[in-house]
C-alpha cells in the first residue's frame, strides 16, 4: 500500500546532509513536489515524490546524512485520510515573512510553518529510538482512546535537544546557534577565555570544505583572519532602503569566494589572443548547429584549447596538498565553466575535456547551463573540477580579475573579442582580438610560467588548426 | 467576542494558534505568536488578562508589599529620630490602591491584544480533540475553537488541605490574603515558603500577630541557609512564633461561623483552632484567620489533555521538550503547568519559545538560570547553583561573600544584616550561582544572572565598576573577596 521514497542515485557521493525536509507526516504530496532537500558542495538538490499521495512516515530530519538508497519517508497513495479544513495560517502564509525566503519560495514555506521543521536538531540518528520507547508507546495508548483524530497527530518527541551547559557562549550566541541547527558544544571559541562569538559560529558553518573526508580541514588563516569586520552602519538614515535576502547560492558562493580570495595568493596576467581566424570556422560550425538546437560558442574552443596548455603546463591542473609542501597534479581534465544563473553564479564542471571534440563539448555546455538556469544541477555537476573557465564574452569589457576556484590553481577569465589595429611588420591589420585575463595562485606558479601558459594559450586558439594536435 | 471567522474551520471559531491561559506565559505567547503573523485566540476564565499573577498574585502582592515596607520604614526611623504616629489604616482605601494597579496593567494587557488582533475568549478551556477545543463561558455558553496549534498555559492552583475547614471564609489561601477583607489580631501562616512569607509581611506591617509554620527545617527551603537566616532572625524578632520542622495536624472552626464582615468580624466570630505536631510548637492554639501556602499544583488535568492525546504525568505536570513541544507536535505547553519553578518570568520565556516555534522558528528554551525572588522584608533572591545543591552533587565551587554591614549603602538604609554571596566554578572561575539578602536583593540578582548567562568570570565582574555607594557594589565587592582583592574588607590570605 505505501511507497518508500529512498534517495535517487546522486553520485559517487556519501553522506549528504539534509538541509530542508519540505513535508510532514499527514501532508499531501503531488508527483514531483520536493520531498526533501540535499546538499553538497555548492549545490542543493530536491528530492521530489515520485508518486502522488499522502505523507505516512518521515525517516528523516534536517541535518540527518543520507546517501543512495536511503530511506527518505513513505508515502501512502491511497485517498484514505480526512483532509483537514483549509486554515487562516495556510491562508496567510505568504504573509509570513519567511526566514529564508528570497525567491525561492519553497525554503520559504519551512520556516513559516513550524511543522515542517524537525524537531529536536540533535543526533544524526536514533531519535526514533529515543522516541519510540518512552513517548510513543503512552501517548498510543491514549490516543486510541479518542479516536484516529488524536492518533494522527500524535508523533514521536524527538530526543533530547543538545545540552549548552558549560557552553561559554552568550544567550544571543545560543540562540543563533538554535536557530542555524549548531551544536555549540562542537565550536571552538576564539573570543577571550574561550568564549564563542558570532563569528566562531559562522566560521563553524562554513566549516571544512563539504568535499568529504578527503580534503583537508579548514583550520589555516581564512578561518579566523582577524580582519576586523566592517562596521555595520544604519543605512536607513541616509534614505530609503530595502533589505532584500541572498540567494542560497549566493549564501554558499559568497564564503567559497572569500575563503579562496583570502587563502590564494592572487596575480592576474592579461593578454590577447587572436582569433582572426578562429571566428568564421566558429560561426560556421554554429552555423550548422543550430537545427539541432544547441550553439556552438567559443568557450567550446577556450576549453579545448586550454586542455591542450594543460597537458604541456601540467602546473596548472594542479592543486596544492593540505600541507602545502608538495603538488598534487592532476592526471584528468574536468573544467569547469562559471555560468551566471538568475540565482547567482555557479560553476558546473565538464568532465574529460580532453577526451570530447568541439561538437560534442557544445552540445554539453548547452546542456549543462540550461540545467544551471533551471537550478537543476546535480552535486555530480559540481564537482571534481582542475581548473576554471569564466566567459563574460557575451557583455564586454577590457580584462577583470578572476577569483581562482581554490583548491584549483588558475583560472581563465575572458571578455568580448574586439576588432583592433595590429602592426604585422609592415602595416596595421584588423585583427579580431580576444582579451586574456589568467588569475594563478602565485604559490603554485610563477608569473613566467604564466605568460608561457598565455602565450600558448593565444598561440592555440590564432590557429584552429592546432587545436586537433 | 472572537471575531475571527473561517468558513471552513470546524469550530465555532478558528485559531492558527489557541493559547489556554492568559498569565504572563499566555499572553506572551500569544502576542508574540500573533507578532509572527499568527492567527491567535486567547482564551482564559478570568474577565482581565493577566492570570494569577497579575490579578491574585504578583502584582497586587507587591503593592500591598509596598504598603508594608512604608510602614516598617516610618516606624524603623522613629529610632532615627523622624517620628510619625502610629499609621491610620484605611483597608478599604489601601485595597482600591492595590485594585488600581492591577486594572491598571490588565487594562494595558487588554490593550496590547486589541492592538495585535489577538481575539480573547472569557471561559475555562477545555481540548476536545487534538484539533479542537471548547470555551465554556461562566453562563455556560460554549464556544468551539479549532486550532492548528494550541499553546497550553494553564497555570496552577494553590493546594489545598485536605483536613482544613476550607469552606470557612477565616481560612484564606494567597488569593483571599490579597483581598484583604480584614486584618485579623492572629494570623496564622501554614507555609513557610515564598508566598506565605510576603503575605505574612504584608499582614505583620498592618497590625497581625503573625505565626508561621513550616514542615522543614528552614524558611525558604530552597535557599541556602545563610542567605535566610538574615530574613529568619528579623522576623523572629517581630512575629508571634515561627514553627520549623513542623506538621499541622487538624484544625476544626471555633464557635463563630467566620460570616461576619468588618475590621474586627474575626473577633466576634471566634477563633480557628489549629493542632501542631513539631518541637517547640504547642500541641494547639488558636487563630483568628489561616492563610494556607503549602504550595502550588499545576493544572495539568483541567484542560483535557487526554482528549488532544497530550500525557499528564502522575503529578500533573505536562512534559515538554526544550522547544515546549508536548508530545504532541502541534501543541506546547508552558509556565507552572510543565514544571517547577513556578514563576512568571520563567513562564514568560518558555511563552516566546512556544509561540516562535508554532510559528516556525527554531527557539529553544536555553536559559541557564531563572532567577527566584521573595519579596520579603529584608528580600531575599537567588540564582543559578546554590550552595545546598552545589554540596548535594558534588559540584566544586569557590565562594565570594560579601556582608552588607561594610556596605555604606545599607547602613545609610539604616539596614545592615544583608549579605551577596557569589558561588564561581574554581577552574574557569566563572560565576555559577549567586545568593542575596537584604532590602533590594531582588533587584541586585538580576546582574548575577546576567553575569551567569553571558559566562563572566570573577575578574569580569569585580573589573566591572560598580557605582558608589549602592547596593549593587555588593556583587563586584563579593567577586572580590573571592580574587583576593578586596580591600573594603580584611580577609586572612587564603594560601
């Protein structure tokens, strides 16, 4: 009679938390309405029903970590239950201002109704067992008394809510703390005596890299800077403002960037490469693309061309080990592209550029950032990347300093390819002329090494021919 | 009254939030619940908001305490050289004072719920399901409410003896104290405790000779010793008799009806005769009124838990997680009726935490102490770890004390048997309890229990400065005593 909702095949990947369980137990679900949401990396993924029905058991809570095949929650699709009258809170809950709410309407409508978050943030597993034997078991019994009204709603009381005693934090600090699901008695306190602040918790979140057991933790400087904070200031007594919530993937691409502009030291080398020639045999192959319903643009050249300074410059598909006393150098080529969504930035990754021709990288891209716009990406989309490729190709501009996607080493940025005089010897040619903008981690490689990766890179990309070599 | 409506709610009306019980954790609750976009009914039995506390309870107490301190003060400076006459008590006046102040801040409450849409509903409720409850008005009109959460703040009752003639208008409990129909020539108090001893206070001060029996071995059980035996000693001095470790046994009405009215309607009416059994008690003696404040039990069972399938344990408490949750997801529970302490400001608390929750936040009731007050002459409060307990289970502390007598301030007062013990953990050295006695130490705990919350240590709080000359430099004063830096006082080194 009822179905058992397990989590779909999401990679090679373990242990994924639960940021959002969207439903209780008793609730309605249509096919596809997101059931839960999993998080890794920087992408949120929603499980949704696969059939239509009503909520019986909830295996899960928010902070618990599944992986493929774990049981998520059953659902009973027959039409058995009384459906409870519409109310006034279901009615004003888009009024509700939602905590998390932005527009993603669906994190919105956790917080505004308190039966939608779990109770009790404690214990990854076990709070069934807890529940089971002392709570549930009475308040059975009693509810069988007054009839299936009572026993619907009667659930299991999540075990013991983690104990702050002998926390040194603050009550506004533990209050926070309740509210992000952290466990203070897991945070390390940088304020005098050991005291937890804000920023300790924050730091915490953040935490280490979500790249599993195998990166390393993230202790080193980016931790606790001792930047002093910028002073929060009222803007409101200077004029009209309005507070306007990031979006979730601004929320996790924001700390990303800083930590990687904070731990990387950056250089920027600028050039230009000349694609005179590349130009027309691209719009030639978009020519013949675009029945099929895919664009053949430059990037696909740009990651072909960038594969090939790769294999010649290994350095720069490298990443540097957490004791930062050797290279671990990378022997496949998954890049990734940054593609700007209504959401914010991400950076889906394609993988085995080397091994993929231009048609076939196309076709992919095209794939690939359609999914991003929609918010579809997979964590398998994110991950595993060697180095980055961020375009603005499209919007213009001169050169711009790209933020290197730690723990990659360089990134390539670009911007619009302009028509420009260029002295060939004897005289001043048109030359179609693509700005180069190469970030590196200085740690890793040397600005000659750089401008040798450039230069090669331009050399590539003036003569298609070589692209194939 | 409600004017919420819902055509498809299956009540009479329907809330997004019921709260049953408007004291100070009802109606907190229910304000903020409303705050966050609720939908809120507020019911409650009492025709003003408030509950006990603000109607028979807290407030009305303090302003007959109040009264009381007025008059011990007048009379303490007498030997100061300031002499009034013996006071003129007007009972009648001094209850439409007390009277005032309670519409006063009820009437403000009314306001307040008028303003946030709050619908408040007269009548005792009553769960019918786990979905809906029934109003039931004092002319016996029901009124059903259904709800998608319920907010359970139902409060408690004073208990009461099973062998007392309590149908006798001459025994009181705290709410027939506060009426104050009239100041009787003995009065005895069965209750050792907070409530019996700030009513013992207010009827001392208005011309009772006082009694006072307690089944344990000291006033204020909950205390520590020494921070009550300031409060012991200046009492003994002025009341009648107080009776430690020990039972009242019987007591039978005399040969009045106790229906007389008027100052002296005791007199005419006879006495109450109440049997002791304890050392130093007499085997029985005779009182003009009782007033019984052997405790408070909560009123688990009157609100029909069972049909919403919500457990009451054996005692009549509500057992709640720390998110106030029952063990029914959609319903909370809050105040006197999921555990003691019973205080208003604990109730308070566990109210915002029930009502963020119900509306989808992630509260927890966190605090680390709830501080206890007895408004008592000299005041005695106290917070965190006592002494008692820290010994009890074994907790390690180190101890600051600070003896009022080198207070300038209370000496200035004219007082000087008061004393700020602070109890720090001896690793960490951070404060972990705080005892106080003396005029005013329920004003000074609350920086103790700010000190204790945010983690300060010794240091912190003896670095704080502490202006001067209070009573408040007591605290930093005893943070010093335990650093060995206090030169106010002579302290042998400890080493």
């Amino acid at each position: 009679m009822t179905t058992e909702v397990q989590v779909p095949d999401i990679g090679a990947f373990d242990d994924v938390p639960i940021i959002e369980v969207h439903v209780k137990a008793g609730d309605r679900v249509n096919e596809e309405d997101p059931l839960i949401t999993l998080e890794s990396d920087k992408a949120t993924m929603d499980v949704p029903a696969p059939v239509a029905g009503q909520v019986a058991e909830i295996a899960v809570k928010i902070g618990d970590r599944v992986s493929t095949g774990s049981l998520i929650l059953t659902i009973d699709p027959g039409d058995g239950a009384v459906e409870a009258p519409p109310t006034l809170v279901e009615q004003q809950e888009p009024e509700v201002p939602a905590e998390a709410g932005g527009p993603d309407g669906s994190h919105g409508s956790v917080m505004a109704n308190g039966d939608k978050v779990a109770v009790g943030a404690t214990g990854s597993t076990g709070a069934e067992g807890i529940a089971g034997s002392k709570w549930a078991a009475g308040a059975e019994g009693i509810a069988g008394a007054v009839g299936a009204a009572g026993a619907k709603e009667v659930i299991e009381m999540a075990g013991p809510a983690t104990d702050f005693t002998g926390v040194h934090a603050g009550p506004s600090v533990r209050r926070t703390a309740r509210e992000l699901g952290v466990d203070l008695t897991a945070v390390t306190g940088s304020g005098p005596k050991g005291r937890i602040t804000k920023d300790d918790l924050l730091a915490h979140l953040r935490g280490p890299s979500p790249a599993g057991p195998a990166s390393p933790p993230v202790v080193g400087p980016a931790a606790g800077t001792g930047i002093p904070e910028i002073p929060a200031q009222d803007f409101a007594q200077f004029g009209p403002v309005e507070t306007r919530p990031l979006s979730r993937i601004r929320k996790l691409s924001g700390p990303h960037l800083h930590r990687s502009w904070l731990n990387v030291p950056h250089v920027t080398h600028h050039d230009e490469a000349d694609i005179t020639l590349l130009d027309p045999y691209r719009r030639e192959l978009d020519a013949a693309a675009r029945p099929d319903g895919y664009r053949v643009t430059l990037l696909a050249f740009l990651l072909k061309a960038s594969v090939s300074g790769l294999k010649r410059f290994p350095e720069f598909n490298s990443s540097l080990s957490p004791e930062k006393d050797s290279l671990i150098v990378k022997g496949y080529y998954h890049l990734g592209v940054a593609v700007d969504t209504p959401e914010g930035l991400v950076v889906p990754v394609i993988r085995d550029v080397d091994r993929k021709g231009i048609i076939e990288l196309s076709q992919e891209l095209s794939a690939v950032s359609g999914r991003a716009r929609d918010g579809k990406l997979t964590v398998t989309d994110l991950q595993g990347g060697t180095f980055t490729i961020s375009s603005l190709g499209g919007i213009g501009g001169v050169a711009f300093t790209p933020i290197v996607n730690a723990p990659e080493v360089a990134i390539l940025g670009v911007v619009r390819s302009a028509m420009k005089p260029v002295w060939n010897g004897t005289e001043f040619t048109p030359r179609l002329m693509l700005p180069l903008s190469l970030s590196y981690d200085h740690r890793v490689i040397d600005g000659a090494l750089a401008a040798r990766f450039v230069t090669y890179l331009s050399d590539v990309l003036e003569d298609p021919r070589r692209l194939i070599l | 009254m409600a004017e919420i409506e819902s055509p498809a709610a299956r009540g009479d009306v329907h809330a997004g939030v019921l709260v049953l019980g408007a004291g100070p954790g009802g109606y907190t609750a229910a304000f903020r619940a409303a705050d966050l976009g609720q939908s809120v009914v507020l019911a409650d039995q009492r025709p003003a908001l408030g509950g006990v506390c603000l109607n028979v309870g807290c407030i009305p107490s303090k302003a007959l305490l109040h009264a009381a301190r007025v008059i011990a003060e007048t009379r303490e400076m007498a030997a100061h050289g300031i002499r009034f006459g013996d006071p003129d008590i007007d009972l009648d006046a001094l209850r439409g004072w007390k009277d005032g102040v309670v519409s006063r801040l009820t009437g403000g409450l009314a306001g307040l719920a008028r303003q946030r849409k709050v619908a408040t509903l007269r009548g005792t409720g009553r769960f019918v399901s786990a979905n809906l409850a029934e109003v039931t008005a004092a002319d016996g009109g029901v009124t059903t409410v259904s709800f998608d959460r319920a907010i359970i703040a139902a409060g408690s009752s004073a208990v009461r003896l099973p062998f007392m003639p309590n149908d006798d208008r001459r025994v009181l409990d705290s709410t027939g104290a506060l009426d104050l129909a009239s100041v009787p020539r003995r009065l005895l108090v069965i209750g050792g405790g907070i409530i019996g001893l700030e009513m013992a206070t207010v009827y001392h001060e208005l011309g009772a000779r006082v009694t006072v029996v307690e089944l344990m071995d000291q006033l204020i059980p909950g205390a520590d010793r020494d921070i009550v035996a300031p409060l012991a000693k200046h009492i003994k001095a002025r009341y009648e008799n107080i009776y430690l470790t020990t039972k009242v046994t019987g007591a039978e009405a005399g040969a009045g009806t106790g229906t007389g009215t008027g100052k002296h309607a005791d007199k005419d009416a006879g006495g109450l005769r109440v049997s002791f059994d304890g050392p130093g008690a007499p085997d029985h003696d005779v009182f003009d009124q009782v007033l019984v404040a052997v405790g408070r039990v909560p009123n688990g069972r009157l609100v029909g838990a069972e049909n919403a399938g919500v457990l009451v344990d054996d005692r009549g408490y509500i057992p709640v997680d720390k998110q106030q949750r029952t063990n029914v997801a959609h319903i909370f529970a809050i105040g006197d009726v999921v555990g003691p302490p019973m205080l208003a400001h604990k109730a308070t608390h566990e109210g915002r935490v029930a009502a963020e929750v119900a509306a989808g936040q992630r509260s927890y009731f966190d605090a680390r102490v709830i501080p206890s007050v007895a408004y008592t002459d000299p005041e005695v409060a106290w917070a965190g770890v006592t002494e008692t307990e820290a010994r009890a289970a074994g907790v390690p502390y180190g101890k600051g004390v600070f003896p009022w007598a080198a207070s300038g301030r209370a000496l200035s007062l004219g007082r000087d048997e008061g004393m700020t013990k602070l109890l720090f953990d001896p690793a960490s050295k951070r404060l972990i309890g705080a005892g106080l006695v003396g005029p005013n130490a329920g004003e000074l705990v609350a920086e103790t229990a700010h000190a204790i919350e945010m983690g300060a240590d010794a240091a912190d709080i003896a670095l704080t400065i502490h202006p001067h000359p209070t009573l408040s430099e007591t605290v930093g004063l005893s943070a010093e005593a335990f650093e060995g830096t206090i030169t106010d006082l002579y302290l042998p080194k400890r080493k």
